[in-house]
C-alpha cells in the first residue's frame, strides 16, 4: 500500500501572474497615499480648531472689554454674586456660547464667573500678560477643564488698566467638532479608494491582456532565451517598432550592416543612408528573399511585419553562400577530371598490356610515344601561353576530361596570361 502524501503546506506571499501583483502593488500603492492624505489633513484640521477658538475666545474677551460701563462697575461695587459685572458678564456668555467670561481686578479677584461660588476668589491661572496690557490666546486647564481661553486688559475711560478679561470656550466642543468632520472625510477617503482600486484593476486588466497572464519569472526566462537566441544564431536580425525605428540589432547584424548600437532608436535612412537596403528594411520594397548590396557583402533580405505594427527583418551573407558554392563546383571539376584521368590511364594501361600479350613490341613502343607526345603538346601548348601554374595545371586537366568525352580543346593563338592570378579562393 502506497505510503499518504503529505499534507500540502499553505504557501503565503507574493502571487506569480504579473496581473494578481500589479493589483496588490496599486491597492497598496492607493490605500498608503488615501492614509497618508487623511493623516496629512487631520493633523493641521485639529490646530486650525483649536486656532478658531482660541480666536473666537479673543475676539469674545475683546468685545466684553470694550464696554465702559464694566470697567466703571469694577472700580465702584465689590465683587458680588448679583453685582452689575456678574450680570454682565453672564449676559454676554450666553449670547455668545463661551464656557465662562471671567472679570478680574489688578490682584486677580474674580468679580464674575460661571460657578457663583467662585466670585470674589482668585482666578486659577496667571493674568499677569493680560494685566501688563497684552492679548493671550492659549489653550489651558483651568477650574472649569481644559478650554481655549482669550484674555484681554480691562481699561477704564482714560486708558488705564484696571483689571482683565478672560473668555473660555468648551475645549470639548473643538474635539466635537473635530469627530463630526472624521466621518464625511473618511467617506470622501473611502470615495478615493474606491476610484483607484477601480484604475488600478483596470490598468492591471490591461497588463493581463499584455503579458497574457504570464509571471514576472516567466517573462524574465523569456527575455534572457531571447538575448541568447539572438546573439547566438548565424543570421542578423534587425526589429522596427511602428515608427520605423530600429529597436534592436543582433551581433550578426550590427557585422553584415557595419553598423553599432547606436543606430538603435534610429530610422534605416538615419543609420544606414538611402539605398536599396534601407528600402527592404523599411518596407519600402516587398517581397521574399530580396537581394541588396552593403559594402563588399550581398545580403539576402526578408522582413515580416509583426503585430504591434512594427517588422523583424532576417539578414543572410549570399557572398559567403556563393564562395561557397564555387568551391564546391572547384571540387566537383576536380574530381572529374582525375576520374577521366584515371579513366584514360586504365584504357592505355590495358592497350599497352594487349600490344605486350600480342609480343607488338614496336607497335606499343610506338603508342607511348603517341601518348606521352600528345600530353607533352598540350603541356607545353598551355604553358607558353598561360603563366599562372595553377591556372595552366587547371587547363590540362580539363583538356583530359575533353579527350575522354571526345571533344577537341585547343588554346588560341591570341590567348596570352603571362601573370599570375591575385585571387585563387574562388576555383
């Protein structure tokens, strides 16, 4: 019985298809910039508050020390639970919504405040900036909690400063405020989200449709084959983007072009000048197997369009297919001349052996003259009037194979080569 296979372990991290990571990379790429606004937002929202009511305490302080008739209760009635200041100051703090508005004389008595208990004591907090003639605005701890406090000198008809003025807003009506805006700006972040999780699965749809689903490795593999396959063949290859630049050049091809990287991102006409090669390349000229000329190189062209609108050119070298081929036809005719040689030689070997069987001693006498007199003809006939050894020992075998296919070959008379050949490669 065949052992259980092991329970197949749950492997966590980064998914292969290139469409699954652009997602996550957009969505994390989204929800970090939607977090980051939020916190960018909150963090100076929370002190234009407390700015605002710190403000709103001043300008609140500002206005109740601006009436004269405080000032003038302050100098002539004690501080009391129903004196003329208290009753002012309660008035004003209703109609303004502060959390107290608090008058003090120059020791810092209290001649108002919200707790009626507290009138007549000494206020919690230092007015000395206040007395000294400066506006304060700061948030603070006082007897009534943590507020936004403004304080204000107090003056009388002739300028004098004979108390202060202190106005505090609910510092718990900032934080509300505060909490009532978290959530319409967590919808308006939520809106954000939303709208870029929405473009980034459509932008990675678009990536899927591209790399048809293939993982990064996979792609990787793909281009690294690629680099090898078209460095490694034979062949130049010669890509053109929808513009009709060159976007990429093989090793074969930058040699039979005598062109370099350079030319990359380039038209033909740019890198290569105008001429019928740059025609081919450029689809000006169609067709298979097409014939230019490059330097000293006859090149054999074919150019496929691809889908994204541009075309792979393929380059062969014809010059070294032709070389070829005429050394292979230099073999072939050297091959056939030793056989006609070796052909003629084995029918003069066994007519020179029948004249000896025969006891025709003159007669085979007589034939090897003849023979070695014909070769020592068409010897000396070649190398009088040819020069080049090789060309001459060329000739003479040549006049072997015709005597064998019964065909005369003679020089003529005005054949004359009396140097030697520059390029023998081609025989």
């Amino acid at each position: 019985m065949s052992p259980t296979p092991p329970a197949r372990r749950l492997r966590l991290g980064m998914p292969r298809r290139v469409f699954s990571q652009i997602l996550l990379m957009q969505l994390a790429i989204a929800a970090g910039v939607v977090v980051l606004a939020t916190g960018l937002f909150l963090a100076p929202l929370s002190d234009q508050l407390d700015d605002q009511a710190m403000r709103r305490a001043l300008a609140v302080a500002q206005t109740t020390a601006a009436v004269p008739q405080i000032a003038e209760d302050l100098r002539r009635t004690p501080p009391s639970v129903d004196g003329p200041v208290q009753q002012a100051a309660e008035r004003i703090r209703k109609a303004s919504g502060a959390e107290y508005v608090v008058v003090m004389d120059l020791r810092g008595t209290r001649w108002s405040h919200t707790e009626p208990q507290e009138v007549g004591g000494h206020v919690s907090t230092d007015p000395s900036e206040a007395l000294a003639g400066r506006d304060v605005m700061e948030i603070d701890n006082g007897t009534l909690g943590r507020s936004a406090r403004g304080k204000v000198p107090l003056r009388d008809g002739d300028g004098r400063i004979v108390g202060a003025v202190s106005v505090g807003i609910e510092y718990d009506s900032v934080r509300a405020r505060l909490i009532h805006a978290i959530p319409g700006l967590f919808a308006y972040a939520g809106g954000a989200l939303a709208v870029g999780a929405l473009a980034a699965w459509l932008i990675s749809r678009r990536v899927q449709r591209q790399t048809r689903d293939l993982a990064f490795s996979d792609i990787s593999a793909l281009l690294s084959e690629r680099e090898a396959m078209l460095h490694g063949i034979r062949e130049g290859v010669v890509a053109l983007d929808r513009a009709g630049r060159v976007r990429l050049l093989n090793d074969e091809a930058q040699r039979l072009l005598g062109i370099g990287e350079e030319a990359v991102g380039r038209s033909p006409d740019e890198a290569l000048g105008e001429g019928r090669t740059s025609d081919v390349l450029a689809g000006r000229v169609t067709g298979t197997d097409l014939v230019a000329v490059r330097g000293q190189r006859v090149l054999v062209v074919n150019r496929m369009p691809t889908d994204d609108g541009g075309a792979v050119a393929t380059l062969r070298d014809r010059t070294e297919l032709e070389q070829l081929g005429r050394e292979l036809d230099s073999t072939h005719g050297l091959i056939d001349a030793l056989r006609a040689q070796d052909h003629e030689h084995a029918n003069r070997m066994h007519t020179l052996l029948g004249l000896l069987e025969l006891e025709m001693y003159d007669d085979a006498v007589d034939f090897v003259d003849e023979v070695v007199g014909d070769h020592r003809a068409t010897a000396e006939q070649v190398t009088e009037k040819i020069g080049d050894p090789l060309l001459a020992a060329l000739l003479v075998g040549k006049a072997t194979v015709a005597a064998e296919r019964g065909v005369a070959l003679w020089i003529s008379d005005g054949t004359r080569l009396p140097d030697r050949l520059i390029d023998r490669a081609g025989w």
